[in-house]
C-alpha cells in the first residue's frame, strides 16, 4: 500500500510517494501527469524511509551524491518501461536528445517524449538529462528553471556557474 509525504527540499516542494521500503514517485508541484490517489495513498509526515529518500535527494542536490542507493518500483506500459531504463542509462554529468533514445529504441521521437514526461520518478531517473537535438532546454515537469539547475549542477565544479 503506497503512502506519500509532501516534503520541502532546496529546489522546492515535492511529493515523495512510497510503498513499503520501495520508492514508487518524486512528483513536482506542476508535474504533467500527476498521480491519481490510489498511486498517492495515505499521506504521511516523513517516516524513517521518506527521510532516508529526501536525505539521499538533498545530498544529489549538494554535489554530495551522483547516484541514488534506494529500492525502486516503475509502474507503466512496457514501452514507458523501455524509455525509463534508457533514462537510467545516462550518465552523471552527460545529456542525450529525445532523437538519440527514439533511434535507440527504434520508436517515434514524440512518443520517447511523452513518456520521458511521464517519468514517476523524476530525478532519481534522471529525465533532466534529455535535451532538444538543438541543445535546447525542453519541456521538463519541475519547470525549465530546475532543469537547468539540474543540469548545472552535475557540470564540473569548474564549469558550474553558481
């Protein structure tokens, strides 16, 4: 049964939504597809697995972390499924184009962005890191604003610009 907090964190509210000791959801405020009440569940204040994931997200957000230690569950069609694990696959620091995963998979472009926008788990899946073939910031749920501090972020402390 899934249980979720609404946590404060540096880069602003999220909706942290767990089942059991597994990580299910990291939801912006503004997120495109938002979480029905059954996914949501009961929310709760932070339980001692809440915690451990906003710890684990807070530390990302320092340039304490590059990768996240936490048991995850993707909940979605095979194909969303597909997309997701490629979003994984993307290193710490590197960005891909929505062109790049469709040829990859061998799917259409806008299909690979919808469900890159449909990613539960933003951020732990890093989504963030796909770009427009031009470069260009695209779409992304916690807003351009927090994808490009994203993006700064995991740049090399040298390069960042904050």
């Amino acid at each position: 049964m899934n249980r979720h907090a609404v946590v404060s964190t540096r880069i602003g509210e999220l909706t942290v939504v767990v089942s059991e000791q597994t990580l299910v959801g990291v939801y912006f405020p503004h997120h495109w597809v938002k979480p029905t009440a059954e996914t949501l569940g009961e929310r709760v204040e932070a339980d001692a697995f809440v915690t451990t994931v906003v710890e684990q997200l807070e530390a990302y957000f320092t340039g304490q972390r590059r990768t996240f230690d936490l048991p995850t569950r993707l909940e979605g069609t095979d194909f969303q499924r597909r997309v997701w694990s490629v979003l994984a696959e993307i290193p710490y620091g590197e960005t891909t184009t929505y062109g790049a995963i469709a040829t990859r998979l061998g799917e259409p472009a806008q299909a690979v962005g919808k469900a890159v926008g449909q990613n539960p788990l933003s951020i732990v899946i890093p989504c963030h890191r796909v770009i427009g073939k031009n470069g260009s910031l695209t779409g992304y749920a916690g807003g351009l604003t927090n994808k490009q501090f994203l993006l700064d972020l995991e740049q090399p402390v040298g390069a960042r610009l904050f």
